[in-house]
C-alpha cells in the first residue's frame, strides 16, 4: 500500500507576521525519521534574527529549535548537499552569506561568501556533489565550494566566465561532465556545453526525435529540465486520479505532467 502524504498544520511564529518562509527536507539518521525544516524570517526593528522550526513526519508535530541571526530573504527551498542543507540569508550588517544546517548535529554554520556578492545577482545551486554559486553581473560566474569535508579548508573556487548568448537571466548551470565542461540550460534556446573556449549548442530533436513536439501556431518547442526523485508516496491531482506503482490508474493531468517532463540525459565515457 502506497502511503499518503499528510496534510501540516502551519505553525504561527512567535512574534509579529513572517516576511519570507524558507525551507529543507532532510531524513535524521538518530532516528530514522523524515522532518522538514522551516525558517521563518520576521520583522523587528530592534534585531536582525529568523525563528527555525523542525516538523517531525514520525511524531507528527512541529518543534521550535531556537533563532539564528541571519534573514533569509528567498522563500526557496534550501539545497541539500552531503546532509547539510544551504540558504542565501543576509547577516545584522545585511552582508550576504551562505548559512548551512547539519542535520546530523542539528547546528546552523555560517560561510561567508567570495567578495563584490552583495549588491548582484545571485542563485545557489549544486554542481558536481558541491554547493555553487551562479553569480549574474557583466558576465555569468559560475562559482563552487570545494574541500567541503573539511571546514577549516573551505574555498570558493570560480569554475567558468561565460558570457551567454541571451540574457544571464535564463542561463542555468546543470551539470559538470567528467571532461570538466559545463552542460547549461538557456531558456527558449536549448541546451549548450561550454568548455572554458566556446560554447556549443546540443541538438536535443536530432538525437531524441521523440520529444519534437507539434505546435500548429508557433515551429518551435520550449523545454524545460527538473530534477527526478524515486517516490513510493502518492500526491492526489485536483482535476484527477493518480498513477500508483502498478499503473492501475492516470489522468489526463498526470499522462500532461510525464509529457512535460523533461529528457534524461546518460553521459558516455
């Protein structure tokens, strides 16, 4: 039996109304259970702080586990590497830092960021088993901490300088190729590889016929890439049934969500 996802109760800050809600998924490996962990960024003149609060899947309940001083002001969800999850947050001095949760220690550490990342653009991702940073200013900067097992050691070392054929805003670094070349993803253009020299475009349709899509208005396709997760849990659809394991059941709006659901890439030695 495929079991349901529950429906949590969202539990009210403390003190005054929330300005920005982020959060992180993570299993505890003490006690085997899923939680889910919540910042809630507040509004106070007098201090610079974000309330964290941990809901337990196993006990079905919220538990406050103390402030941080630092504002998250990105109502993301956090990035999940080596069991720490990661946020963009601004400390007293609204300097930019990277704050991380060990959800093994349950402890909050702090990093501070490569210099001239307060007043630009931004983005945390992953690349290569690490945390990145896309930094969007005269050029996109792709950016990645590395000897990240130990924190006494840890470097931001910048990766590639590329300057996109569109704008920086649809530039999105997916994946490190182990030749070291930068699969990325440019919003109504397609997919390109960048080697530190040029960068190349991937002709998706040629490869994978399948996914040319019709369009009796418009001779083109959009596409989009999203992260894939083996599930055994069940997420009703509004306008219709799911599909469980044994394919006994679909919809419309699930057979539309497989549809659009992206090309899975293998990479050959």
């Amino acid at each position: 039996m495929i079991p349901q996802h529950p429906i949590l109760d969202k539990p009210a800050p403390s003190f005054g109304p929330p300005l920005y809600l982020s959060y992180g998924f993570f299993c505890d490996s003490i006690s085997c259970d899923y939680k889910l962990l919540k910042i809630i960024t507040l509004y106070d003149s007098s201090r610079c702080y974000s309330q964290v609060m941990v809901y337990s899947f196993g006990e079905n309940c919220w538990t406050r586990i103390g402030d941080i001083p630092y504002m998250c002001l990105t109502p993301k969800a956090g990035k999940l590497v080596n069991g720490v999850i990661h946020w963009l947050a601004f400390n007293a001095k609204f300097t930019r830092v990277l704050v991380a949760f060990e959800s093994a220690t349950k402890t909050f550490s702090v990093v501070s960021l490569p210099e001239y990342f307060d007043n630009i653009s931004v983005e945390l991702t992953e690349l290569a088993g690490c945390i990145s940073l896309v930094r969007r200013d005269k050029m996109c900067e792709v950016w990645l901490l590395k000897n990240y097992d130990r924190k006494e050691s840890w470097t931001w070392t910048k990766l590639f300088a590329i300057n996109p054929p569109d704008s920086m805003y649809n530039f999105n670094p997916l994946y490190i190729t182990s030749k070291g070349d930068l699969l990325v993803q440019i919003c109504g253009k397609g997919l390109f590889l960048y080697n530190q020299e040029r960068l190349r475009q991937i002709d998706i349709v040629e490869k994978h016929p399948a996914i040319a899509i019709s369009n009796e208005t418009e001779d083109r396709f959009w596409m989009w890439q999203l992260n894939y997760f083996d599930s055994l849990t069940g997420f009703e659809i509004s306008d219709g049934e799911y599909k469980n394991s044994s394919g006994e059941r679909s919809s419309p709006a699930h057979m539309k969500l497989r549809k659009d659901a992206g090309v899975l890439f293998s990479e050959t030695q």
